[in-house]
C-alpha cells in the first residue's frame, strides 16, 4: 500500500485590503453647539462622505474577487470530484 502525504495549509487572509466602514460623523442635538462647531461638524461630514465613497468601491473590488475566486474553487472542485471518480 502506497502512503500519500497531504500538505494541509492554513487559510491565507485575502490580499485585498480589509474594507472598514468609516465612523459615521457625531451630529449635536444642541443648535448652539451646532452652531458653535459648524466648521469642524461640517468638515467631518464631508469627510465622511468622501470615506463612505471609497468604502463602497472597495466593497464592491471584494465583492468582485471573492466571486472570481469562488469560481475557480468550484472548477477546481469539479476537476477534483474527477480525479477520484465521484
């Protein structure tokens, strides 16, 4: 009987980068506040925006290569369930 040795590996993170959602902006309930911060409250806004744009993208270049991937893992499950006749 022959032996057959199988190199198990682990599970390698994606090289895409992580998509992380950006912190949504604080908003005071106090007018004067609002008010008082306007120029820093409206910056993080638009920051925010600027930050939820490039979190979409990126969503959507993972959403993109998990499936591509997950492609090739099925053609080469099949070429596998070949190999061993199931």
């Amino acid at each position: 009987m022959q032996a057959v040795a199988f190199l198990m590996l682990a599970p390698v993170a994606s090289q895409a980068e992580s998509c992380l959602a950006p912190v949504r902006p604080f908003m005071p309930s106090d007018s004067q506040a609002a008010t008082d911060y306007a120029d820093m409250i409206r910056r993080d806004f638009e920051v925010y925006i600027a930050d939820i744009q490039d979190y979409f993208r990126c969503l959507e270049q993972e959403r993109a290569r998990a499936f591509e991937e997950a492609r090739e893992v099925s053609q080469d499950y099949g070429r596998f369930l070949e190999l061993v006749g199931d």
